[in-house]
C-alpha cells in the first residue's frame, strides 16, 4: 500500500479554511471581506504585550499612621472576612484587626472592613491616618459620587462621614502593596475567628512575611497589559473590516 506524501502547505491551508469556515459561519452578517493572511496579521497586531510595573508598599509620612484594609467573601455562603492593619511611619504594626461577616459581595466586604478601621481609628484618638485599599471602584465611590445600591451607599456615607470627621486620605493601592490585609482578610473566611492584634508578634506566620517584605521595602512586580490600546485597535478593525450587510 503506497503512503501519500505528507504536504505541509495542505494541512495550512486546510486550517486556514476550517478557522474561516467556522467565523463565517458564527457570524453570518459579518463575513470577511480580506484575505485570510490579512486576518491573521490583524490578530498578531492585536496582540496585547505586557509591561511589568514595580510595586511596593509606602511608608506613611512622618507622624502619620496608615490603614490597609480588605475584604474577601465567599459566594458559597455569603461569608466574608474583613481585616485592616494599621502600621505606623516605621512601619511597625500599631494593631491589626480581623472579623467573619454576612454580606453580598467583595465590594461591600472591602467598605465594611473600611468603616471598621476608621471606627476603631477614631475611637483610639490617633492622628493623620491615609487608608489605603487595592478596590479602585470602592476608593472612587468614597472619593467620589459614585453608587451601586442601597446597601453599599449607607456604608459609603457612613465612611464619608468619618473621613470629613477625622480628615482622613483615602487612596488606592495594587494588590501587590497589600498583601498583609489580602492573606489576612481570606484567612478570616476559612478559620471564622475574631481577632484584634497590637503587636507583630501576634500575627499568623502567613502575614509576617509579606509584613517583613513590606517594612523593608522588598518591591513585587505586577504585569499588566495594554488593554486601552487592545480596544481601540479593536474598533479599528469592526469599523473598517468587517463589513455589515445592509
């Protein structure tokens, strides 16, 4: 029995025409209007290429204390940890707090271990405090007049009060400069216990080493990618490429 000659240039071309076939067929009022190669050079320049961004903890400045704060929650069962650790501009641990609580989402996890922190802050009488969380959307809605519902808003105004009351800053970290409240805040979900910390000492040996990373200004390095860029070129392509069947 004789063999057939494998042919490289076949099997392209016969997965250029199975790729085709089944776009073509997805999206019937869209068909392609290029050639195939002209696709695949338009997927290469899509591309999104990553940039590497270093990131690293900041000391408060001189006289002030710092608050990062987190929230984790667990769709399975609505539970969620809250957790906040307030360091001081040696980077020492002031005290640190963590709960189990009953909410509907990571974003009210993140405002109500928030509200707790500038509670407690305010009640011990300290001064100067920057509250820092890796949430932008619940660092927009303090700082701005952003709103999702009913709930969440009662707990922003709450905050906004306390920040007016107490002048306190409210910024936005990467996840990466709050590993601390991050490990804790998931930890709380799995053990449900209460704690309330005033010394380094106290802490679950899980939190001391990105703590330690922290005070000695060890940097991470977060990757990210050019999404902006991704979607206008994009738009690019559906305004000028694929052509509507009118």
């Amino acid at each position: 029995m004789e063999r057939k000659k494998f042919s490289l240039y076949k099997m392209i071309q016969q997965a250029k025409m199975n790729i085709q076939n089944a776009i073509e067929n997805a999206f019937p009022s869209n068909p392609l209007t290029f050639p195939w190669i002209s696709y695949c050079h338009i997927l290469i320049i899509l591309k999104p290429y990553p940039r590497t961004i270093i990131v690293c903890w900041k000391f408060p400045i001189g006289g002030s204390c710092k608050l990062n704060t987190d929230g984790s929650f667990s769709s399975a069962n609505t539970c969620a940890g809250i957790e906040g650790v307030l360091r001081n501009e040696e980077g020492d641990l002031v005290l640190d707090f963590s709960s189990s609580i009953q909410c509907n989402s990571n974003i009210e996890a993140g405002a109500t271990a928030a509200r707790q922190g500038m509670k407690i802050y305010i009640q011990k009488n300290y001064s100067n405090l920057t509250l820092e969380s890796n949430s932008l959307i619940l660092v927009k809605m303090i700082n701005d007049n952003l709103s999702l519902n009913y709930n969440l808003n009662m707990i922003i105004k709450e905050i906004k009060q306390m920040k007016i009351q107490a002048n306190i800053k409210v910024e936005h970290c990467f996840r990466e400069a709050n590993k601390v409240a991050d490990y804790l805040a998931k930890h709380v979900v799995s053990s449900q216990r209460e704690t309330f910390y005033d010394s380094y000492q106290q802490l679950s040996v899980g939190a001391k080493g990105p703590f330690q990373l922290n005070k000695s200004q060890i940097p991470s390095v977060r990757i990210q990618y050019d999404k902006a860029n991704f979607f206008c070129k994009l738009n690019y392509i559906g305004s000028h490429i694929f052509a509507r069947v009118e």
